[in-house]
C-alpha cells in the first residue's frame, strides 16, 4: 500500500475471522494497527469470530461478501452514477443483509450471520472518497419551486421486499395478545433490484403546498364535489360530548356514494353532515392547529392527486408522480431489512414516528379525542404503551427524525397512496431479482381497482406501521377520501 503512492486506500478483507476451523482457514488482523495507519481502511467480510458464508444465489462459487460488492458496483456502473466510500459500504451490508433474510439461510442463528464491518484509519473521510466517478453526478436534493417541497436522492441497490420469516412470527403472537386476526400472506416478497435512483419527498405533500395549487387553478376536490370526505362532528349529549364518524366511499361496482361506518342515529346529524361535507381543509379535528400549513394534506382522492401533480410538473418542468409499492418499501427501508426501518422492534420507532401509542391513552387528552376513539371502536389493547410520541392527532411535518436516507414520517403520521393498485401476491406481478419494477397493470374487474397505501398513520398499531406493511384492499378506489391519508411525491432523475 506504501509502495502504490494513493492518496486513500481500501483493502477489502474477504475471509473468516479469528475462526479456529482449520479447514476455512484462519483471517487474523489487529485492528489497531488500521487505526493507527494514515489514509488506510478495511472493509471486513465480518465481524471478529464469525465465518464468512457462501453465497447460495451464486451457487456457492464465492462468498455472499465479494458478491455483494460485485453487485454493488454493477448497479452503480449499470447506473452511471458515481459511488462514494460511505455509500459503497452501506449498499455492500444492506445487500448482505438483504440475502441473509431469505429462506435459504433460515439455518443460520443471529450471530452466526456474518456482518461487515468498515474499520477506518486516521485521515480517511468515506463520504469524500470515490470508488467510481462515472457519468454524470446527480444534486443529492433539490426544492420544489411551487410547493417548497424538498426532494432527496434515494440510492440504486438491493433489497428484500417484503416481510420475513420471523417479522410473521411476531405478528402472529402479537394477534393473539389483541385477540385480532394477523394476515402477512400478502407480503411473501423477493428480493429486487433498484438500478436507477430517484428523488424522493423528504415529507408528505403538506397542506401548504396544495394550498398553493388550490389558490392558483381554484381546483374543486372531490369530496367537496361528490360528498366524499371523511371526518368527525362532535356535539353535547346530557353534558358529554359525543362523536359521530362519517366516511363517504365510492362503489365502483354501484357507481355511486355509500356511507362505509356510519356511527350516527340522528337525522339531523347526517343532515348537517351532507350540508357541510368534510374535505382536505376540514375533517373535524385539528381544524384550529397554528400548524395547519405543515400537516400533511388529506381527504384528497386520487383524482385530486392527479391533478394537483398535472400543475406542480407543469411549474416545475418535471415529472413528478407518487411512488408504487417497490419504490415506497425500499425508500421506507433506507438500508434495514427489520421490521421498521429503526429496528425490530417498536421501541426503536420512540422518536421517529406517529403512531397509535400512550399519547392516545392518557387521562389528560382532550375529550373530543375521547370521544372520537369511542366512536371509532379503538380499544386500548390496540395501542403501544411502550412508546409516547407526543402527538395523538396528526403531527407536522419533520416533527420526527428522518430514516437514512433523509425521508421523514415513512412510519404513521398518515398513510400514503401508491401508483399501482392493490393486488394479493408479490409472486403474480414481479420476478425473484427483477430490477426497477414499474406495476403498471390495470385489474380487468373494476372492485380490483383499488389503490394500494402504505406506511400506516397515527391512528394504527406500530405493527401496522411496519416497513412491509400493505393496505388498500377494497378501499382506496380513485375517488375515496379519509382524513388518514395522504401521499408523497417522486421524481425521476434526469442523465
């Protein structure tokens, strides 16, 4: 290395550690002498006392390491974009990680997976040292001229998508605590390709910026058309205040409007209710908020949606769109093939997400809200204890920290629509390794058109909230509205 004259150097150490097995071989290497070094790093296999593994999807003709450093640089040279330190050994583990969650290593305990680790000498910064500087270099974030909306790169790589194995354990056990049904079979995943990356909203579209859309093209929504938001009204009975919940859906198959959980026995309240329908501005609750402007927009249909990324492109000369499922889990992931992007378990989400939790449980919470959860048949058993976010209702924007790769509220706050309609089996619209999977289908049977959400909101169990998690089955046709629903922006890189 002395010899070579670099300014950095990288020695990439694929072999087992400090293993006394005589038949694999024995890879022993002081650390301190690499921190001691000048401009020096080794990027190990694993960690001390654990074996490096063979690769099954390689058919075993070399480790699961130095495969994922080949994939790591053939996704980036395939991509043209260039690939820092930092980032090549992010993508390197997170693509370790991601093979070790299949079922072919099922075999294997925690500790016995081997994980990478980036020893770094004095002098080096990863982040400011090139492994590959090809093709053009992509701005890591830009603003939104017409909404003020940022939007961060989300980097190519690999990933499982999906829950696994164990993730559907838990699941399971957690059911039976609740007494509720456990349904995972929608998220048998795969793993998948991301070759080109993409920016991303570092937030859900806020109130704020579809005000700005509203102000200028004097768009009706549809719910303020067609009767279709959702909401709460709240009055006096004998001293206490009462709730009625209102949730106006579309019935592709009827064509028209039904009542989905309607709550109320009183005339004059759905009389009312049909006179003041509720809409993105208004749905009964934090209608007063001094934060108005950095809530998520919601009550928006997808009809809405369309129109309102028509006019953000026009003004902005891009094409932005909001992400299909592929593109939202691997996103929401940011490298971590757990549960939640945070960890595996709720405890980690404790200051990074907007979940049903003790914030929704206190004496202390005003009694609309009481009244609001009575109405919705929310029982305790349903909420988190463990963790207390502050906010029962909907939170602002960036009131939590980001995943790693800047991207805010990608767990609760609200949920967030995708491109691609909901469908039950990853296996009957992708293939195992498929790269950048776009989900343009359209269901021949018009009750199948219903959008898929994700991300879970404040009102759902963190277990609902996971990185994984699916909704939308039957619901989220193009007109339907809820005040837990929103969406969040992407936008294609440019070459």
């Amino acid at each position: 290395m002395k010899i070579c004259n670099a300014k950095n150097c990288l020695v990439l150490y694929d072999a087992c550690r400090n293993v006394i097995d005589l038949n694999r071989g024995i890879g022993a290497i002081k650390e301190s002498i690499i921190k001691e070094s000048t401009n020096v790093s080794v990027f190990f296999s694993c960690k001390s006392r654990q074996k490096s593994i063979e690769s099954v999807r390689a058919g075993g003709g070399h480790g699961i390491f130095f495969n994922s450093v080949i994939e790591t640089i053939k996704t980036a040279r395939e991509n043209g974009s260039p690939l820092s330190l930092n980032q090549f050994v992010n993508n390197v583990t997170s693509h370790i990680s991601a093979e070790l969650s299949s079922s072919n290593y099922k075999h294997l305990s925690v500790s016995e997976k081997q994980t990478p680790e980036h020893v770094i000498s004095i002098g080096q910064s990863p982040e400011n040292i090139l492994i590959l500087n090809k093709g053009v270099a992509f701005k890591k974030s830009f603003i939104s001229p017409s909404t003020g909306l940022e939007f961060v790169l989300v980097p190519s790589g690999s990933f499982f998508l999906g829950s696994l194995e164990d993730e559907q354990k838990d699941l399971t056990d957690w059911a039976k605590l609740v007494d509720s049904p456990a349904d995972s079979s929608d998220e048998q995943g795969m793993m998948i390709r991301i070759i080109k990356p993409y920016y991303m909203a570092t937030t859900e579209t806020t109130n704020k910026a579809f005000m700005n859309f509203i102000k200028e093209t004097r768009y009706v929504t549809t719910a303020e058309k067609e009767m279709g938001g959702s909401g709460f009204y709240f009055y006096k009975e004998n001293d206490k205040t009462k709730c009625a919940y209102m949730n106006y859906f579309w019935n592709p198959e009827k064509s028209k409007w039904g009542i989905f959980n309607d709550n109320t026995n009183s005339v004059e309240i759905k009389s009312n209710m049909k006179k003041t329908p509720f809409f993105w501005k208004d749905y009964g609750v934090n209608n007063d908020n001094s934060n108005f402007d950095t809530l998520p927009v919601v009550n928006v249909s997808h009809i809405d949606i369309t129109e309102f990324i028509k006019w953000m492109s026009k003004k902005d000369r891009k094409a932005y769109r909001i992400p299909n499922e592929v593109e939202w889990e691997y996103a929401c992931r940011a490298g971590n093939q757990e549960m939640f992007s945070t960890g595996k378990n709720i405890i980690s989400l404790h200051g990074h997400a907007n979940v049903a939790d003790a914030s929704l449980n206190k004496d202390s919470i005003p009694e609309q809200i009481k009244a609001m959860l009575e109405v919705l048949g929310t029982p305790k058993k349903y909420i988190a204890n463990e963790i207390d976010d502050r906010f029962p209702l909907i939170a602002p924007v960036k009131s939590f920290k980001p995943n790693r790769f800047g991207l805010y509220d990608m767990h609760g706050n609200v949920s967030e629509m995708c491109s691609n309609y909901y469908f039950k089996q990853y296996k009957d619209r992708l293939v195992e390794g498929e790269s950048d999977p776009v989900l343009e289908f359209i269901p021949n049977d018009k009750k199948d058109r219903a959008y898929a959400v994700r991300g879970g909101s404040w009102l759902m169990h963190p277990y609902k909230c996971r990185s994984a998690f699916r909704d939308g089955d039957g619901i989220m046709y193009e007109k339907f509205t809820n005040f837990t629903i929103g969406f969040r922006l992407v936008c294609p890189v440019i070459e």
